[in-house]
C-alpha cells in the first residue's frame, strides 16, 4: 500500500448519482462520468474499483464505455480493481479470467474479484494468471450487505467436531495460498473482500493470520454510505490494517464532482491519520 495509498474510490454510476451530477442515464452519461473521477483521482488517489454491472446494463455500449474508462485509468497511474464479481467452473471461469486479466484485452484490469461460493479449487485458472501476469485476486470472504450472514457464518462439521466458518475458512485459504506461492514478496497476490460492518468474531476470521507474511490484502467495503468511519480502521481490522484497501463510492460521489474534491481530501487526511 506504500506506493498506491489506502484509498480506492469505487466508480459506480448508480442512476442518482447520474442524475444527481447533471448527466443522462445512459452509457454516454457512464463514460463522462467515469472519465471525470478520473481525472480528479489523477495524482491523489492511487486505486479504483468499477463496478462493471452499472456498465453492462447499457450492453456492448456500456462495455466500450468501460473500456475507455479502464485505459485512461492506467493511463493517469492507477490500479484498476475490476468489480466483477465472477464465479463458475472450468474453461467458464478461465474464460471469465482472460477477459479481465489477460494483458493487451480490452477489459485488461490489475485484479478483480471473484466469487468462491463453487468451492476455492475451482480458482485453479485465474491463480496461474495471477502468478504468470503478475495480477491479483479479491475472494469475497465476508460481504458488507446483512443478508449474507446465514451464508457466510454457516460452519462445516467433520464428524462430530465443528469447523471453521465459511468466511473463515476462505481467508484462511488464501492466507495459506499467498504463503505457498509468494515466498520472498512482503504481500501475497490474493487477497480477500472484508466488508468494514461484519463482526469478524462472528465470522471466525483470524486478521492476525491474514497480516502474517506474506500479508493478505484486504478489500474492505463499507466505509462511508454503508455507515464504518475511515477513522476506525485499524480498531476493525487489527494488525491487518496496513494491508486495508479502503473502499467508497456512493459516500463520495454524491455531491457531484467538485464535492469529489472535498471528500478526497478530507478522506486522505483522515487515512493518513488513522495509518500514523
């Protein structure tokens, strides 16, 4: 994080934030809207993380859309998290893999997040790109939205003991992986989504664990809209903390592009105080 920062800023064209900063709801409104943060993200704030579902609803328009916003991206420095989301088996998911990883595609990202819920052994694909492109990983571990808890606190038994929970045992495996595959690097690869709201007691999920090297980086929603303060970082994630990508879209866009400014600068101050 020591090059890039802390802070991504989620580039979600919701249709009120289309509206809310003056421009149609259409995938021309998607592009100046992606192009404009852009441009305001240039320098300040190192990572960003489109949410590709606000473009594929405009169809293979809303694609280019994305394309473009993804290319001036790099182009102005920036690590692109591509919120994709995606999770299947086989030649699917090495398909899916290509499109968002392959260097020189269209849709070439620096990571993008995926779904373990087939099980972590379908991940066998997008790990060898990840090593071969040099690319990453985000698991969804433990989603900030309340309805995944049944899900995700739901525990294995083995016999008559019980195991880990869901969400445990996936950032427990990817700790595990990034220790196996990335001897000699400081950060692993692969790292997990951690939503900033979830009761990580709960969920069994050992941040000590996740910040031993080659530490685990986390993705956490939450911030901002979904109610967690940029402040308490290190109270939620623990020794974990300095691996935090801290994420927000919605709290920062809503007051338009030159509230943009502000809350850049305001969240910067705030990170670079909470991570002293």
């Amino acid at each position: 994080m020591t090059e890039y920062g802390h802070l991504c800023v989620g580039i979600d064209p919701h249709t009120y934030l289309l509206e809310k900063w003056g421009l149609p709801v259409s995938a021309v409104g998607a592009h100046e809207f992606g192009l404009r943060i852009v441009e305001k993200l240039k320098g300040r704030v190192g990572i960003v993380k489109p949410q590709v579902a606000f473009y594929e609803r405009f169809g293979a328009s809303g694609f280019k859309v994305l394309e473009d916003v993804f290319e001036a991206a790099r182009a102005a420095g920036l690590i692109v998290i591509a919120d994709v989301k995606r999770g299947d088996v086989g030649s699917t998911l090495e398909a899916y893999s290509e499109a968002w990883l392959t260097p020189g595609l269209p849709l070439e990202a620096d990571a993008m997040t995926i779904n373990p819920y087939q099980g972590f052994d379908t991940f066998k694909p997008p790990l060898e790109m990840t090593e071969k492109y040099n690319k990453g990983l985000f698991i969804l571990a433990a989603t900030s939205n309340p309805e995944s808890a049944s899900v995700q606190t739901a525990r294995r038994v083995r016999g008559s003991q019980e195991g880990r929970t869901v969400a445990g045992g996936i950032a427990a495996r990817a700790a595990l992986w990034n220790r196996e595959h990335s001897a000699g690097r400081s950060k692993g690869s692969v790292g997990v989504v951690i939503g900033a709201t979830v009761d990580l007691e709960l969920l069994d999920i050992d941040v000590d664990d996740l910040s031993t090297e080659p530490d685990t980086p986390i993705l956490a929603p939450g911030f901002g809209h979904q109610g967690a303060k940029f402040a308490d970082v290190r109270r939620i994630f623990g020794k974990s903390a300095d691996n935090v990508i801290v994420t927000s879209s919605r709290g920062m866009l809503e007051d338009g592009l030159d509230g943009l400014d502000r809350a850049i600068d305001t969240q910067l101050a705030t990170l670079q105080t909470a991570f002293e």
